[in-house]
C-alpha cells in the first residue's frame, strides 16, 4: 500500500484537509493508542475527530486510491452529521462499525443498502463493510449468505474480490456453499485492474479452501496459477518495498505447494535489498525449515531477532525456539524461550501476555 497507492496524486492533494498519521503496531511506544483502536489486522485505516478523538471510520484491508478518497469523504461526513438519506444510515454504520460494535454495524449497513437500491454509488463500498462487519461479528451463516446473494451480479472489481475473499472465510468445509464461492473466486482473481494484494488474497483463501475440501488436484492447480500471477506482478514492481510485497505472498503460495525452495532466492535477494527490515530473514527462516536446513533456518531466525522489535521482536523468540527444538537442541531452545519471557516482560501486557503464555507452554513441552 505505501510503495503503491498512498503515493497517488489522488490522496496527495488531500494532504492539506487531514493531518496524515503512519502508527507502527509492534511498537511498544504505540501500544496506549493500540489500546485505543485495536485492529482486526493490517493495513486498518481510520478516519479519528480531531476534535473528539473519536475513530469516526475504521477500514480493514488494501484499498486503491479512489476508495480511500472517497472513504476520507465518508470519514468527514460521520463527523460533519449532515448527510441525508442512505448516506446517513451509512455514515451511522460507520460510527458503529469503527466503535467495534459489529453486529449493530451490519444491521445499519444493511438498511443503507436498502434505502439506497441497487443503482446507490456507494452500494459496493457499503457491500464490503457489510460482510466485515458480519465477519467481525461472527455472523458467518449471515456473512456467507451475503456472499452468495450479492456475488454473482457485483461488477468485476475490487469490492467483488474482497466480498468472495470474507464470504469464503465465512463458510465451512463441505457445504455446497463453500464450493460454489470457490467457483465464483476462481473466475474473480482473473478480474483485471484489481490491486495485486486483494487478488493474490483471495488466490490463497482459494487454495487453502481446495486443500480443506481435500482435493489436492485443484490446490495445486490454485496454487501454481497463484505463483505465476505474483511472478507477473514482481517483474512490473518498482521497488524492494514493492517486490518484498510480492514476495511474502510467494512465500506463502509456494507454502502451498510444498515447495519452499521457489521462493527462496527470491527472499534473499529481499534481505539484501532490505537490511535493515527484520522480514526477510523471518520468512527465510521459515522457508529454509520447511526445506531441512535447519542451521540455515536458525541463523536467519538469528538474523531476524537482531532486527526486530516489540511484539514481532516477541514472536521471534517462539518462531526460533521452535526450530531450535525440531532441530533437537533443547537446551538453546529452553534458553530461547526463557529469553524471550523475559522479554516479553518488559513490553506492555496486553500486547506481550498472549506470546508469553505460548512461549510458557512451549518451554512446558520441553
């Protein structure tokens, strides 16, 4: 998002109009505002009140340029109070969904929707919040219906993409409703001019959603098509930030497959490109282990723990004392894990407390 779209023209010109704030979740100096907004995961952009300090609109996910202008619009209008209409009901499901009141959210989201009808310029923004807030909400028979109602005759775009991604996530294993959300995904990741980081999202939720219907044919099928994409996408990117993007995805899809050695030179050319960004190493390490090299492994673990900080430095220490201990050197793995206690310790405890029982239970195991 930041090597790619917060950089456009579009978003530039809007400088002026807010005052623009990157907040860094691992870092332990943002935990009391994390405290305040917590995520449902990254990238979350919100919209605050300057005046209030009130969140007046919360968004989970990659979005281009013009959603994010028009959802900077949606922001002022929560906090102006002056819109009318369907525009009012979303602005109050805004409110609610950025107060993490899910449930209610879903319900004002959807009498937007139908105050505002199908031809409502805000319908496929209105759609995308719609089933996060049913997700968030744990609504899943809701959420997956939502999917499976509005799907078929959504415009091929972005909010079509990101609707089957959490229509998926929402639907279980062998029920006819997961597999024709597949079909449906399956024709989705070849939409074009949609943000590589939604597609390759959503060529994952499909993969892994053949690999639980156990069909490894059509995973692998998923999963090679998914290599392939990215390796198109990395070769248009612009820059290591860009490329490292990329390649966390390869990582991943190459996961998929079984075959961790493609995306490594891939990893490695990143954490030459990018020293000082404790990621390369964190997937390397995992990369390498999957493949064996497990002193490969542990010396990029090494690597990464020098680099990061806060809860990543944090969750470091359970990723290294777990190869440490597949390796079977339990003494450097029971140190690893007390040393990351102790480190843990030291961070604020909402953050650390979660990664430190999971660190006392593995050393437990030891």
């Amino acid at each position: 998002m930041r090597a790619s779209v917060l950089n456009d023209a579009a978003l530039v010109k809007r400088a002026g109009q807010f005052a623009w704030l990157s907040v860094d979740v691992d870092d332990p100096a943002n935990a009391s505002f994390m405290a305040k907004a917590p995520a449902e995961g990254v990238p979350m952009f919100l919209v605050i009140d300057s005046a209030t300090g009130k969140i007046a609109l919360s968004w989970y996910g990659a979005a281009t340029a013009a959603q994010l202008d028009a959802m900077l619009d949606d922001g002022a209008a929560v906090i102006a109070g002056k819109a009318s209409g369907a525009d009012a009901v979303l602005a109050r499901a805004d409110r609610a969904n950025a107060e993490k009141d899910f449930v209610n959210a879903a319900a004002y989201y959807e009498q937007a929707l139908n105050l505002g009808g199908t031809k409502w310029a805000k319908r496929p923004r209105a759609l995308e919040s719609l089933i996060m807030a049913q997700s968030f909400a744990h609504k899943n028979e809701d959420c997956a219906a939502t999917a499976l109602r509005e799907a078929p005759t959504m415009a091929r775009d972005r909010s079509l993409v990101n609707v089957l991604y959490f229509g998926l996530e929402c639907t279980k294993p062998g029920t006819p409703q997961r597999i024709a959300l597949l079909k449906l995904a399956e024709q989705a990741v070849k939409t074009p001019g949609v943000l590589s980081d939604d597609i390759s999202q959503l060529y994952g939720e499909i993969a892994y959603g053949y690999r639980a219907e156990k069909d490894e044919g059509a995973t692998s099928r998923v999963a090679t098509e998914w290599v392939a994409y990215l390796r198109r996408e990395r070769a248009k990117a612009a820059s290591p930030d860009a490329r490292f993007g990329l390649d966390l995805q390869l990582a991943s899809a190459a996961s998929v497959l079984r075959k961790p050695e493609i995306a490594l030179p891939e990893i490695e050319r990143d954490e030459r490109e990018l020293p000082k960004d404790y990621n390369p190493p964190r997937v390397a390490a995992s990369l390498l282990s999957q493949m064996g090299r497990l002193d490969d492994a542990v010396a990029a673990c090494s690597r990464a723990l020098e680099l990061a900080y806060g809860a990543a430095k944090l969750r470091m220490y359970g990723v290294c004392g777990g190869i440490l201990s597949r390796k079977g050197d339990k003494d450097a793995a029971k140190k690893m894990y007390q040393d990351g206690i102790a480190f843990g310790r030291t961070l604020p405890e909402d953050v650390a407390q979660p990664v430190v029982r999971s660190l006392e239970a593995a050393l437990g195991k030891l």
